[in-house]
DNA sequence: AATGAATGAGCATTCATTCAT
DNA sequence: TATGAATGAATGCTCATTCAT
C-alpha cells in the first residue's frame, strides 16, 4: 500500500520472475510467488502481464540479453586470431563454475519451449545469437553444430551432475571446428 | 467396476502415463489425468504409486526401455564396418521423422531432470545406454561427445521447428568421430 | 470438519444451491456461495459437480420437479368437466401470490437457457411438462399456445411489478381454449 | 492514442455494449468488454458511465429505440384493414428468421430486469411500447394479451430451438384477437 | 476532461493427498 | 486389497472501482 505510483513497476515485476525461475524452476513461476518476490500486489502482476506466458517471456527474454551483455563487455569470441574451440571451452568453463543460476535459467528455457509454443522464439533467438556471434569466426555450418554440440555438454554436465571437464570439450569442440 | 482384480493394474498405469506425458507433458500429468487414460479408479493410481514422482521414474524407464528395444531389433549400431557418422544421421532422421512422442518424451525427461533430483538418475542412464551402446564403435570420448552432438541437434529441430537435414547432421558427427 | 462421512452430501448441495438462486439469482450461484450454504467445505461442491452448469442443471431439475408434485398432489388440471382457463388462471393466482422465490426460479431457468445450452433440455423439459399435462384437457397445439400465454402473462407480472389480474388472465386464456 | 477530443466518445460506447451484450449475454457485458469493442480506453468507459448498470440501462434503451424505428419505418402494424394476426405473425417471422441479436437482447434485458431493480422500467417501456403500438388497432387488454403471447411464443423458439412455424402463430394469436 | 495504473476481492477449477469403508 | 469421497491449498485469471496525473 502507499505505492500506488511506482514508474518501474514492470521491471521490477520481471526481475522478480528471473530469480523465481532461477530459484524454484519454470513451474515455481505463479503470479503468486513473482508478486511475494517483487513485493507488489497479486493484481499487479496480472496487470502488467496479462498471461504467465507473457510474463515468462519478458523474463527469459531479459536473461538473454543478460547472457549477451556479458560476452561482448569481455570481448569475447572476438579475436580472430584465437583458438575458437579453446576459448568456447573456456568460456563455458567460467559459466558452468559460476552461479548456475543463469545456465539452469538458459536451459529451462530451451527445454520448456519444447511445450511452449510461445516460448519458441526466443528460444530461437538465443540459438541464432550466439550461432551468428560464432559464424563470424568461421562458417555458418560449423557455427550451427558448435551450438548444438555446446548445447549437448551443458545438458550432460547439468543433467548427470558430473563435473566440467574443460580439456574434453576443448578436444570435441576442435574436431568441428575443422 | 467390476476390475477388481486386475494382475496388470500397475503396469497399465504405466503405460497410460506414457502417452499422458506423449500428449501432455510432464507438466500435464497428474494423478486424475493417468487415472482417465488408463480407465481406472482415481484410488488406484495413489495406491500403486504413492506419489507422482515415483510414477514419473516408473514411466521414463520404461520409455527408456522401449527405445532401447526399438534399437536392439533393428540391429542399429552394430555393424562394426558402416559409416557410425552417416548410420547415426539416418537413425535421427528416422527418430524425428515419425510420430514424435518418444522424441519430445526424452527432453521433457532432460528437462524435469533439471529440478527433480529424482528423475537425474533415469536421465543419466538414458545417456549412459546410448554412449555405451556407441562406445562400441568407437572409443568412450568420442562417443560421449556423439551423444552430446546428437541432444543439440535434436533440440535445434524440435524447438525452432526447423525440419531435420541429414546430410548436415551427417557432416558434422563425421568431424566428430576422427 | 469430523464430517468426513456424509452420504447425503450431495442432495444437501443441490437444496443450498436453489436456496441461493432463490435469494440471489443464477448470477449469484458460485461455487463459494453454495458451499457457505450448504456448510461445506468449497472442494465438497467442486466434487460433486465438476462445473456449476452441472449443478445449476441439478438444481433446477430439482426445482422442476417440486413444481410438478405440487400440481400432482393438488389433483390440479385434471377434472375434465371443470372450466381449463378458469382454472389454470386460478393456478398462476396462487403461484403467483405466494413466496415468489419459485416463480422467479423458473424464469430464470427459463431465460439463463438462452445463453447456456446445458440448460436448454432442462428448458424444454418444463414446457413439455405442462403443455402435456394441458394436452389432456384439449389439443396440443391449444395446449402449447397456452404455455406460451402462460409464461408470457408471468413475465408481465414479474417485470412490471403490476399486481396479477385474475380476471384479465382467465378472460384471455379462455379465448386461447376455443 | 491521440483521440482526446472525441465528442461522440459516449454514444460509441453504447453502440460498443449493445454490440457486447448481443455477442456475449449481459454476463460478458464488463468495462473491460466494452473498452475494448469501443476501441476506447477502459477508463474512459467508466468516466462516462459511473456503474455498469447505468450504460446497460442506456445500451438497452437504445437497442429499444432501435426495433421501434424499424417498425416505423416499414409502417408496420398501421394499416387498420390488414389483418392483425396475420401481420404480427409475419413481423415476428421476420425478427425470428434474420440475426437473433435483437431478438436474444429483448430476452436478456428482461432476465436481467428479473434481478435488476434498475432495468425493470426499461423492460417496461418495451412491453408498454408494443402493447400501446397494437392497442391502436385492437382494445388495450387484447394489445397486452398479444405481447404476453408474443413473448411466450418468442421464448419457445428461443430456448427449444424449434424453428418458428409461422401458421401455428398465426392461429392463436387469432384467438387472441378475437 | 480524461486516462493509465493500480489493487483487493472474487471467481471456477485443479490437484495431491488423506481417510473411512 | 482397493477405492469413492472428501478436503484444504493453490492456480490463473477477471473484474469494478479508485486514484494520481
């Protein structure tokens, strides 16, 4: 109460869903527990997001653009010069060691668009971002199958709970690359 | 009425889950839904499985085993003298080509798995089966890395609906075997 | 709660659900309303009539058949030798003098079923009730025009609020009959 | 945007509830419903009508003025040689065989004025209108003894589905007459 | 005068689970 | 052993109305 005009409302309510997901999964996400977490009215949260989908969205949306960010603030995949599959290697390294919450987030995504049909494109789009990022450093075909193949490693490591092994990703990821 | 006894009641469960999941999703299972599917009382399902987790497990290993059966009679993968690359590519194509229930079943299972501790098991022995199953063509990293390559590119098709290009699939796990 | 047994359960939400269409119109039938009503707990209503059209189509059967017991049990419209228009106007008198809350229940059976098909049989199954019970005293299509002439008087008194003119009723059913 | 200055905001959004009201039933009649019909914004709705019930009184008075134009219009009922019967069976011929929205509107104001203090002179005026229009070529309580019977022909086409048998109209309203 | 934002109450419905039989 | 009945909690969503601008 007492907030009645709060300009930021909508971004709040979207950052609020990033950490439900990353918290409690895709099914912990209810209108519900995103409007505890933003601290904002039940009603605020429909307002602003008419559906779940919608508001899911918004959110998986923004965490790409996150995801995004981070590799062009660190230059990443940009010297020509480099070892394509050593660095790829690397950087998954760094993002499977840190919080997993944003890697768990990119995957939920992936897989719920499996039954979400609104969730396709942007699941589309985080393939082609990062398929177009990787084509500048050779061509769009191997560009394709290393996504895939990056793909399959984090569900491997995810899923069966193994450990990262950096130097085996590095050697797979060579052998597409050429 | 009148099923009292019914010797098959738990497998019928099972089986009826199954197509549940084909049809609805993992998210789409529940106690009612299985009980409408398999023509039983709602009673019945509670008390084969106590809850819904252990009936999910009960269901995705025997999804597992049905596809492994599937492999196993067509003598898939044993031809030691066959093109593992261009043999794997037409598997996939088959695989995806027909009714997807059983594809869209296995990456809702890598997708529960994500959040279900319970379900990680059953989702790493699906790996593990098909790797194995692959390790005896070629050596154990290589066909990790086959496994991993074959869950990206499954997961491009299914979630950006882009049709399956085999001659493409076959190109790039061939840079992956040598 | 401690009413854990309760075999008549199902009646006792049938009779609180015409109590509160009674008091509050067909609009003012939820779920919430009948089960405070009838003293149970929400679910209790849910679970016995999966949708409130069910239990609406419930309760207003219900309704029906009170009014065609107490037609029954006054021996009403069945002497032969007695005058019909007479008569029936004597009928709509009392009905219509009495606690109204029946009378409205009707009508709004009557014109809810012009937006919701379940309720359309139930409709039909009114009229057809008095119209065959009128066809014994003279012809059907005499027996459906009074039916008509009938309702159409009712819907006068209850939406003008002008008091019931016996003699004005019988004067125009009379002309009706022959 | 940019239709601040919009002198016939209000009677638009008449036009827009009688369009809702004739599509949905008085139950889809909402602010939001009729915001969005009337290419409106939702609070300009409520700026122009403080309640619900106040534009359902002034979408349902203009949908009455409306039937009354057209029968002006087609000079109906004014020819005191015709035939009185005859003519209205054919008028409600016409209203019954063409769109049934204005026909289904009539019925659903005198459900609601059933319930709604505030629409029973609406639904009044309509009787009244009718009844006064035929008292011109017949005596008063024949006129309202027409529009009862009208009415209860009417409701048994609506609610049974039967399709509208124009002689059998013609025949009792006959009587009536006479 | 006009409106976008906000909100608290309410809704139908679904559900896992418990329990008496 | 099996199951129909029961139930409390939760869910997505809609809404009339209020209010600050």
């Amino acid at each position: 109460m007492a907030r009645r005009h709060d300009p930021e409302r909508r971004g709040r309510i979207v950052e609020a869903a990033i950490r439900v997901v990353g918290a409690k999964g895709i099914a912990g996400l209810t209108h519900r527990s995103v409007a505890a977490e933003a601290d904002v009215p039940l009603g605020s949260t429909t307002y602003h997001f008419a559906t779940l989908d919608e508001l899911l969205v918004a959110a998986l949306r923004q965490a790409n653009e996150g995801f995004a960010k981070v590799l062009v603030s660190r230059g990443a995949l940009e010297d020509t010069r480099a070892d394509l599959a050593a660095e790829l290697a690397g950087l998954l390294g760094e993002w499977l060691a840190g919080d997993r919450t944003g890697v768990e987030l990119e995957y939920e995504l992936y897989l719920a668009a499996l039954r979400r049909p609104a969730l396709r494109p942007v699941a589309a789009e985080w393939c082609e971002d990062l398929a177009e990022r990787l084509a500048r450093r050779t061509d769009p075909l191997t560009a394709r199958a290393l996504v895939a193949l990056v793909d399959g490693i984090c569900l491997q490591v995810l899923l069966t709970g193994a450990s990262y092994d950096e130097e085996y990703a590095r050697e797979v990821l060579a052998r597409v690359v050429r």
